[in-house]
C-alpha cells in the first residue's frame, strides 16, 4: 500500500461574491457577502474559489513501512491524524529525529530495503529530506494522507 502526503495552505476568500449585479444607474459591480446575505438572507454563495492550495504532495511506497517503523516514523508518516498532527509545523521534529536515525544507523536500516528494489535506503532519505523541506517551507499547512 502506497502512501501519498500533502501539504496544504488555506486560501482567504475572496470578499465579494462572483456575481454580476447591475446597479440603479445600469453599472456593474459585485456583491460583498454581506450585501448578497442582507439582500438574499436565504441563500448561500457557492464560489469556484478553492478554499486550499496544495503546496506539496509527494507519493511512497508502502515497502518503507518497516523501515518507518524502525526509524519512528511510521505514525508520524502513515497516521498523523491519529497522533494530532495536523500542521507541518508538527513534523519538523519527528522527521529531523528519524532522518538522523537512519543516517547514524544506514547498514541497520538498509537491511529494511525491500529486495525487489521498491523500496530502499537510498529513496527514502532524499524522499523523507524534501518532506522536512516543504514542512519547513510551509509550517502552517494541513497536512493530508492518503493510503
């Protein structure tokens, strides 16, 4: 089972509503959400705006798993959302921790590497360094799984 992470940032609303109104004198302009929800108290806007923006996403291989495991990050990585992780901020530390475990130990941790190739030392250092580097560039992002 492979496992996907993402970061994402929240996107502020746009304060108008993207609706074409005409006023009085024939003019065009658009609503504030104040004025469409005094105007129409029993509708609610639907925008096209996305309410995130993906900032990272990146995939692995479930191979790793026990070599996560090993390193203490297998929670952090497969069920942050079972551990209160809900921000990037709050993996810095987990994967600074285990990445500096598996590069004290590799000989221990490249015995994990999976014999068909999927799987290894190698691709999980790189792959777990640019997670701590989009974590660290983006600390205030949601982070998401997918398994």
């Amino acid at each position: 089972m492979s496992l996907t992470v993402s970061l994402e940032l929240a996107i502020e609303q746009k304060d108008t509503v993207p609706v074409r109104v005409y006023d009085a004198q024939g003019r065009e302009r658009e609503l504030t959400r104040a004025e469409w929800s005094a105007a129409f108290p029993h509708y609610m806007v639907v925008d096209d705006y996305p309410a995130s923006e993906t900032v990272y996403s990146s995939n692995v291989t479930g191979n790793l798993g026990k070599m996560a495991r090993e390193a203490g990050l297998y929670e952090v990585l497969w069920c942050p959302d079972e551990h209160g992780i809900t921000a990037a901020s709050q993996l810095i530390e987990p994967l600074r921790t285990g990445i500096e475990r598996l590069k004290t130990d590799p000989a221990r941790f490249k015995l994990l590497s999976s014999p068909n190739g999927w799987g290894t030392y190698e691709q999980f250092i790189p792959w777990l360094l640019n997670y701590l580097n989009a974590c660290e560039q983006f600390p205030d992002a949601s982070v998401w799984v997918s398994k």
